[in-house]
C-alpha cells in the first residue's frame, strides 16, 4: 500500500519548507535562534489545541520515555543545523544532514540485527550520488572548513535519525494527539533551554510578528511532519523512511526558488531527479514484489 510511504513523503516534504521560512524571518529582522524557538513554542500550543478538540479522553502518559526521546532529539536536530551555518556555507550543512538516510539505515540495521536489501543499499548509493549536484556543492569552495562545523552538521543528521527513530517506536496504543503534544512539549522544553526563550515574554513574538512565521514553522517544522511520521514510521520503518523522507532535499531547493527568488543550475536540477528516483526504488520495487507474491498465490 502506497498511503503510508506517502504520509512519510509528505511529513518529509513539510520539513523542507522550514529552511526558507526561516530565511524569510531572517529578512524581516529575526534571528535564526528567535524563528526556531517561535517553531517550538507555537507548535506546542497547536499541539495543545488539537488536543483539546480531537480527544475526549485524559492525557495519556503510557509510553513516555519514548516520546521525550522523540521531543528531544527533533528540537536537539534544529539546534546542531543551526549551529552547523554559524561554520559552514548553506549548501554543504544541507548535505551533512542529509546523511540522517545512510544514518538511520544503520540504526535500522543494528536495531533490527537484519542487513538492509540490495534494493535499500542502490537507493542509498543513488541518493548519496545526488545529494553533491543537487545542494551546489560542485561550485562550493570546501577549504578552510572548521572541523566544529562537520560536528554540528553530522550531530543534527544523527539527530534527525535518531528522532525518526523513536517516533517510529512510541506506543501505537496511544492517541495520535496525544502523542503530538508530549513529543512537541519536549522539543520547546530543549530548544528553550539552548535557544531564545525570552521572545516569549520581551514582545518580540506578538509585538514584533514573529508569531506569523511562528506559526508557520510551527506547522510545517513541527505538527504535520510529527503527526504523520507517527502514524506512518510504524508502518513503513526506519530503514525505507529514512530513504523517503530524502525528499526534504528537493522541496528545500524549490521552495528557495518558488519564495526566496533563488536561482538553481541545470545541475541541481539533475541532481533533484537522481534523488526522486533513488527514493522511490525500495517502495516500487517492494510493492511489485508484493503484487508478483498474491499473484502466485492466487495462482496456486
């Protein structure tokens, strides 16, 4: 069935979006530290409405540690990619991050104690191949790149991984609001600690409008890619949603062109391509394998 893999694509494609919003409050006078702390904290109160509306029941806490791994690793993600542009050009702290796909085939592979398929493993291959074109990085200059800056870009990938993997583990058992509100409380209680909790109280949030692009970020970078991570990751796992969400990278480069006026050359484009077709792979070729099996079946 392709309704999960898409609800992966399109949790992935909303997180691609987040990047250029931020660049839009940045022109408005924000910093990166003041949108991404708005991302969390508005978040959290959408969270908290949708809660209040869809869910009659009490607030369930059955399952927790795993949703605060969940909350933690998603917010401690914003802050290393982050801290990654205060050390490195746009384009190639886009790419660290990009590993979270080889990242969380590993934790899939070791959690599992299975190796990934051939199929997993091309994927991988063709969407590492396209990432380099599709960031810029064949006209970057990588001399003189602190070695900080591959830390922090490299920590925000695993990250990433990590919060994938956890939304993938909470407790199915759980109402999916529910969920959405204690995984998106913990990641306002970590990015208010490293961040810039003050906007709350200073005016620079309502006063100031920061809370347009709050809301925004809010949704895309918080509420619909955690929401239908929840529901799909389970489904899918880690492994082929890593693959998946892959679509991040492409979105990103669109949406600076479609919102920020920013030029893309024949290159990134090929390279957008190469990455669409290495993400689509394992769930063609798992779902034509699929229909060969029932057709054998209904053949015996």
């Amino acid at each position: 069935m392709y309704l999960y893999p898409l609800l992966v694509i399109i949790g992935a494609s909303s997180y691609g979006i987040v990047s250029t919003i931020i660049k839009l409050a940045m022109s408005s006078g924000f910093t990166a530290s003041e949108a991404v702390t708005s991302q969390f904290f508005i978040g959290f109160v959408i969270a908290v409405l949708i809660f209040l509306i869809t869910n009659r029941q009490k607030l369930s806490f059955a399952g927790i540690k795993i949703l605060i791994f969940a909350g933690v690793f998603t917010g401690l993600t914003n802050i290393f990619y982050g801290q990654s542009l205060n050390f490195l050009p746009a384009s190639l702290a886009v790419v660290l991050l990009f590993q979270f796909t080889w990242i969380g085939m590993v934790i899939s592979s070791i959690t599992k104690r299975k190796l990934p398929t051939r199929m997993e493993v091309l994927s991988l291959v063709i969407l590492i191949g396209g990432t380099i074109p599709a960031a810029g990085l064949l006209d970057a200059n990588l001399s003189n790149i602190p070695f900080q800056g591959w830390l922090w870009g490299l920590g925000a990938a695993l990250c990433y991984s990590l919060f994938l993997y956890f939304n993938g583990k909470a407790n199915a058992k759980m109402n999916t609001s529910n969920r959405l509100v204690i995984v998106s409380f913990f990641a306002f209680l970590i990015s208010a600690v490293f961040q810039s909790p003050e906007i709350i109280w200073n005016g620079t949030l309502l006063a100031e409008g920061l809370w347009i692009y709050g809301i925004a970020l809010g949704l895309f970078g918080m509420i619909i890619p955690v929401y239908l991570f929840s529901i799909a990751i389970p489904k899918v796992g880690l492994g082929k949603s890593s693959i998946l969400s892959a679509i991040e990278l492409p979105i990103a480069v669109m949406v600076s062109v479609i919102l920020l006026s920013e030029t893309v050359s024949v290159l990134q484009v090929a390279g957008i391509v190469i990455i669409i077709i290495g993400m689509t792979l394992p769930t063609l070729f798992s779902e034509n394998m699929s229909l060969t099996q029932r057709k054998i079946i209904e053949q015996q």
